[in-house]
C-alpha cells in the first residue's frame, strides 16, 4: 500500500506538468450590439462607429484568449453602420490611428504581425522539457492546435477594410495598435484617454462622395 503510495506521487506530478505543459486556446465572442446604441460614438448622415476600449485583463483573455496589452499591443472594439439608403461608407483599416492625450502615437497592426507576435511557443512549455517528463511531440502538437484555432477566431474578429453598403448589417469588430515609437511601453501610458481616428470614404449614389475623418475621444 506504501509503495502505490509512494508511486502516486510522481505519477501526480508528471500528470500536473503535462496539463501545465500543453498550450490551448479558448475564447468567445464578443457582445454585438448597434454602433448608434453606445456612447463612444461619431455619427453623420446615417453612418455610426462606436468604439469601447478593453474592460480589464480578465475580459481580454476572455474574448482574445490572452492579454494582448502584455505583448505591447492594444485592442479597441470597433462597432460600424450605416443606416443611409442609397450610399456606400468605406474605411482602409491602415489609415486608423490612436492618438493619446500626452502625444503618443498608436497605428493599427495588420492580423499575421498580430498572431506572430502572440503565437504560443514549445518555449510556454519551459516547465516540461528540462525535466522530460512531457513527450516533446504531444506538446509541440497542442501547440500547433492552439495556434490554430487563434488564427481561425482571430480571422472571425479582426476586422480588415470595411465597405459598408447601404442599410447593410451592422459591423463589430477589433483592431489592434502599437505605439508607433518602440520605446513605448503600454504599461507606461494612460492608454484609456484618446482620440480615436478612422479615415471615411464616402461612395454616394448621386453626386460627388466625399472623405472624412471620424472621431472619437475617450
């Protein structure tokens, strides 16, 4: 009996680095609701953004799987629609912009440099390999997997350029910034006050469009 014992006690820690060992990922949706019902918004001649800045480390890891602000980037919740009946409303992802009340800069970072940088790594499984007790291909491949399965959540909620037809669905969604000088640590701003800034292109059915600059200032 002393010896089974005796054995159940490697057994349980091999059992508790392996599950600490093994990477997964897993995230839900976030809360859709109207650009025109938040508070955060801009709104002109039908068209509505909103945007919400995360809530906590608790939410992002909730809805992103991690904290994304702990590799240095910051995700704003972008929600966007257009209630015009005859005009199209365009926007290039590339040219939104995040400008903090002391003067930083943040840019928007495109979706592969975002998952590069946030990608598990057999590195995250440290604990196993110098003890070997995980086989290295089963932790390699729960990696692989959870990789994965951000990618394919992250290609659901990362939004890319947006055109927004007339009385279209509305659009949410997140874009992710990084301070533009990279001597900037997100731990060292007050990254929650801003002016949020997307680059508005307006198709118009009848007579000229126009560009225009939509702002939101938390």
């Amino acid at each position: 009996m002393l010896r089974a014992q005796i054995l159940l006690v490697p057994l349980t820690i091999i059992s508790s680095v392996f599950l600490a060992s093994c990477a997964s990922y897993e995230a839900r949706p976030f809360q859709t609701r109207p650009a025109s019902s938040l508070v955060d918004r801009y709104e002109k001649d039908a068209f509505a953004f909103a945007a919400r800045l995360p809530e906590d480390e608790d939410y992002l890891e909730r809805h992103l799987g991690i904290d994304p602000i702990a590799y240095g980037l910051l995700p704003i919740e972008i929600f966007l629609e257009n209630r015009n009946d005859t005009d199209n409303f365009e926007i290039l992802i590339e040219r939104a912009s995040y400008r903090l009340v002391d003067g930083t800069e943040l840019e928007p970072v495109p979706l592969d440099v975002v998952l590069e940088a946030t990608r598990y790594s057999g590195w995250r499984s440290l604990p196993a390999w110098p003890l070997l007790l995980v086989p290295g291909m089963m932790v390699l491949s729960s990696v692989s997997s959870a990789n994965e399965a951000m990618r394919d959540d992250y290609a659901q909620k990362v939004l890319v350029d947006i055109n927004l037809p007339p009385r279209s669905d509305p659009v949410h969604g997140v874009i992710f910034f990084r301070p533009t000088d990279e001597d900037v640590d997100l731990d060292d701003v007050e990254f929650r006050k801003g002016t949020l800034t997307l680059e508005v292109t307006r198709r118009a059915a009848q007579g000229p469009g126009e560009n225009f600059s939509a702002q939101i200032t938390f």
